[in-house]
C-alpha cells in the first residue's frame, strides 16, 4: 500500500457534511466527523473583532499520498478556509496503519 497521509479539518459547526460531500467527488473513500469544541474564543474574539463559534467539528480522511492534495484543496474551498474563522486545515504522515490494508483486495 502507498504512503497515507492523514487530512484534519476542523471547521464550523454544521458544515463538516457539505464538505465530506465535496471531499468524496475528489476522490476521499470515506471520512469520520467529530465533534469538538474550540478553547481560543475569548483570544479570537479579542484579536480578530469577530465572533468565532466555539462549536467545531472535526474531520479526519485518510488517503494514499498521491491523491491526498485534490482532496486537500476541494476541502479548503468547500469550508472556505482561507477566509477569517472558518476553521483551519493540516496533513499529518500515517504510521503502523492497522485496519485500512484490506482495501487493496477489495479494489483487485
């Protein structure tokens, strides 16, 4: 199996399906949504002269590292990220991946 990376978003509160949708048309097999809440309000709120909704959601997709960044960048524009407390976007390398190997019999 290829290199995974893994995809974190964390976004607006009741966004996270919209973009999971987009996500998938770019080639994501699947995602988890989790629920969070964020602990920076009261310093965004301070800085930034905005409300920022502590209420997050939290999506992680893992995907082989030569089809991460169409995912990676379709999520970016679906949650609008590069606007101002939208929610934040990172990649992290996966190791010891246990669970996600019997996809490559399912696809011969």
């Amino acid at each position: 199996m290829d290199e995974i990376k893994c995809i974190i978003a964390i976004v607006e509160r009741g966004k996270a399906d919209k973009i999971v949708n987009k996500a998938k048309k770019a080639g994501a097999k699947g995602a988890t949504i989790m629920y969070g809440r964020g602990t920076g309000q009261t310093e965004a709120l301070k800085f930034f002269n905005i409300y920022i909704e502590a209420s997050k959601e939290i999506i992680i997709i893992l995907s082989e590292e030569k089809f991460y960044r169409d995912i990676y960048n379709t999520i970016i524009e679906a949650g609008r990220l590069k606007e101002p407390g939208t929610g934040i976007i990172f990649t992290v390398p996966v190791e010891e991946l246990v669970g996600l190997h019997h996809r490559t019999q399912i696809e011969k």
